[in-house]
C-alpha cells in the first residue's frame, strides 16, 4: 500500500545557527504540536535530505539524536516512525480561537466548444479505479447502515482523511470538527461569506477576480471592494487605504495561483496579510482552489499554515484534482464558523452524498489520489510547456506571457486591445477576455487559456483558431 500523504518540512525560516538544530527541534516541536503522532512514518534520511537540499548524513545525525531522546524509533526494513511512548506528553490540538459568530438565464446554453478557462482533463480520470472504489463505499453504507441521515459536516471518514492529507502535505495542524464537507468550492465560497460575524462590512476582492465569488458575496448581501495587484499578489499599500475607508468584514483571495492572472502571492505578501488580518480583525477567505498543481517547484504553504492564520477560513476542492462534475469541497475554519456554516447547510440540503464522501476518503488513504495527481501533474506540465512554445510560434512578439509556476491556465496579454470582431469571435471559441474578470471598463487585451483539458494537438489547433480569429 502508497503512503497515503508524504510529509514535508520547512527549516528555513528557523533561527537555530545549524542545520542539524533546526531540524531537530523542528521535529519535535512537529510531535509535540500534534502534526506528528505516535507511529508516524518519517521520511527517509535519502529523500529528506534532497527536499530540504541537506546532506544526508545530517538527516541521519538528526534521526539518531530523537531516537536517543525517545521521540523516534526505527524499525529494520521498514522506516523511521514516532515513538508510541513519547518523553514528553503530547498535548491536545488545540482548536482555533472561536469567533463571534439578474434578469439573466441561470443556466446559459451549451457551446459547442467547452469553457476553456483551466479545469482538469474528465478524460484522464482512472475510471475503473473509481468503480471500485464506488462499489465498496456501497457496501460498507449497506452494511454499516449509512443510508439514514448523517453528520451535515460530512462523513467521518473523509474529514479524517483530509485533517491528515492538510497536515502532511499543507503543513496545517487542524482538529477534525474545525473541518466540512460541501459540494465543491463554489458552495464553500457562498457559505464562508455567509458565516462571516461582520454582516454589515464589505468584502474585498482583488481587482481580477472570480466572477462566481464576486456574485456569492453580493447575494448574500456584501458590499465589494476590489484592490489592485502586482506581480507579487495583493498590493499590500492600496489594501491598508482600504482598511482605513471601510468597515471590512473578510477579504477573499486565491494567493496560490491567482484567478485569473495565476501570479502567486509571494510569502512577504502573505505574512504581511495576515499582520493586517490580526490587527484590524478581517478574516480571509483562502480560495485554494488547485493546491496541487504545483510544477516548477515546491507549492507555497497556504496562508491558513502560517503564523497569524487565526481569522482563515480555508477553502479548498477535490473536484479540481479528477473532474468539475465531481462536486466535493472542504472548508477548514474555527469550530465556530463551521457550527454556524453546519446550520446553513442543515437549511440548504441537510448532507452531502455519502456514497462519494467514502468512496474519496477510501482512494485517500490508499494512496490512490496521491498517485493520481503525480501522474496529472507530469501530463499538465507538459501541456503546460506545449502551449507556452505554441503560443511563442504562433504569436512571437506580439503577446507577453508570465509562465506561470502551476495552475491549469495561461494568462495571455497582447499588446493590443481587441476590436469588437474579435470579441465576438473569443466568445464564439469560449475563451474569456479581461472584461470578465474586472468590476469596471478596462483596455481588454488579455485572455485566460485553459491547457489543462487539452491535448497537445487540440492545443496546437485551438492556438492556430485563435490566431485566425485576431
């Protein structure tokens, strides 16, 4: 059987003067904190020294010295492990501080060409691997009798399976009822904004912004406020001017790679964010809505991990990793918020479906998901890849493209802005255009491109259809 997650260490914003100090007191502080509990498997001393670029005989060094003190223990071919008994008792995780708690169609008309704008490839999804995993879920409903109602939270078993995946693989130490299920972001976005104590602040955005967060918030009756960004994320400056102008309840961000521009929000930027969060006491809404997809090198830990993080209601999508039709989301926030959201779902449709809820915590712990998404990420890369050349042959001079470190999508700026022709025909290919993404009237030059769903000759096709188009 896979390891389930692989966990992942940060030593370089310790203080300790060696490697060989942070390290260890980085793995005991990890025991103690809970992230790390009693048999553990540690990874070895070969693939953590090359992750954290050490030399290997450190990792060993380090190793040996918390075995020595108690808090490790190896065991002959199998690995390195947490102690069962540890010098120390562990104490309990601690939850979160608790907070106080159109006149157009609905469902427009299918095009003939999908939406383009960064999903997963549905044809990529390890169908029979799915089946099987369907089929047992079933049984074990029937058996155990899961068919009546359940927790409006979602199924144990996954909320488990994802309070380890968000402990391994996104450094954040969460107890299991500060976690629930919904039905993909989009239900984890509306209802965030719903729970949010300050009902009569505004909301910021950043000025390109999801257009589906966008008409959550004002349905549930927000005022929203965009602010500018840069190539490092959310100008940190124009949000202070905001903060001192308005009354703001939250602030909704996709720092990981920002929809639609993919920039990722730099940790200067994120740590600064949440000094802000802290002292005017405005939560954010962490869009983090493909975690994983993370190509030219380690994924930026989510500000929900950091110092500070109290007032994040993390919000995250399983859909992204297999197909849009796969509805499941969570949302990780204090125990507060989720009561209060559990009450709005408890209005909205009681539960989610627990036949899927098991079937994913199922392929979860069985390392099934894990090994999905390596495969997915070496295929998007190289789309990735694929369609950055295309678009360089294509178009040479004329367009300015940011390669982007993850993410499903390109950000395509040319350096004119399009005629009202060539607008209709970007519809006609289901491609959006920058007026989408914007509150107010702008130049409208720049496309967001979805690689992730293509080949790499439907690439090469659609690249070439644009080109006649413009």
């Amino acid at each position: 059987m896979l390891r389930p997650w692989q966990i992942h260490f940060r030593i370089d914003e310790r203080e300790e003067k060696t490697v060989f100090l942070k390290l260890t007191n980085l793995i005991s502080q990890e025991i103690l904190s809970g992230r790390l509990v009693q048999g553990t498997m540690l990874p070895g001393s070969r693939s953590l020294s090359k992750e954290l670029g050490i030399n290997r005989k450190t990792v060993q060094a380090v190793y040996e010295e918390l075995e020595a003190q108690g808090w490790l223990v190896t065991r002959p071919r199998k690995g390195t492990f947490v102690a069962d008994v540890l010098p120390e008792k562990k104490p309990q995780i601690e939850p979160r501080a608790d907070r106080k708690v159109s006149d157009k169609p609905i469902i427009q008309q299918v095009a003939q060409r999908p939406h383009n704008d960064g999903v997963p490839d549905p044809r990529l999804i390890p169908y029979e691997l799915f089946s099987r995993a369907y089929r047992h879920a079933l049984i074990k409903i029937t058996q155990n009798q899961y068919m009546g109602y359940g927790d409006p939270r979602g199924m144990a078993e996954l909320r488990q399976a994802l309070k380890q995946m968000l402990s391994m693989e996104r450094f954040m130490n969460v107890a299991e009822d500060e976690i629930c299920i919904v039905r993909g972001s989009q239900m984890g976005i509306f209802l965030a904004s719903r729970a949010l104590p300050n009902r009569q602040g505004v909301i910021v955005i950043e000025e390109l912004y999801y257009p589906s967060a966008f008409k959550a918030f004002q349905s549930n009756g927000f005022q929203v406020v965009s602010v500018k960004l840069d190539e490092q994320g959310i100008v940190i400056e124009e949000l202070e001017r905001i903060l001192k102008e308005h009354s703001v309840a939250a602030i909704y961000t996709t720092p990981h790679h920002q929809y639609p521009t993919t920039v990722t929000m730099t940790m200067s930027r994120r740590l600064q964010l949440l000094e802000l969060s802290k002292k005017w006491g405005f939560y954010i809404i962490e869009d983090d809505y493909d975690h994983e997809f993370h190509y030219d090198s380690r994924p930026m830990p989510p500000l929900a991990s950091l110092p500070h993080s109290e007032l994040v209601i993390h919000v995250g999508s399983l859909s992204k990793v297999f197909a849009p039709g796969i509805r499941l989301g969570y949302i990780v926030a204090s125990p507060t918020i989720i009561q209060t959201i559990t009450e709005d779902i408890l209005l909205i449709d009681r539960q989610g479906n627990n036949i899927t809820e098991l079937a994913l915590a199922d392929l979860m712990q069985r390392g099934e998901i894990k090994r999905h998404i390596r495969k997915m990420k070496k295929i998007y890369q190289l789309r990735r890849d694929h369609a950055l050349a295309e678009f360089q042959r294509v178009f040479a001079e004329s367009i300015q493209i940011q390669p982007p470190a993850g993410g499903m999508a390109l950000w395509v700026k040319f350096q004119k802005s399009f005629t009202q022709d060539q607008l209709i025909k970007l519809k006609e290919l289901n491609i959006d255009t920058e007026q989408k993404f914007k509150q107010k009237e702008c130049a409208n030059h720049c496309i967001r491109f979805g690689f992730a769903a293509l080949s790499e000759k439907e690439i090469t096709s659609l690249i070439e259809t644009l080109n006649e188009a413009l």
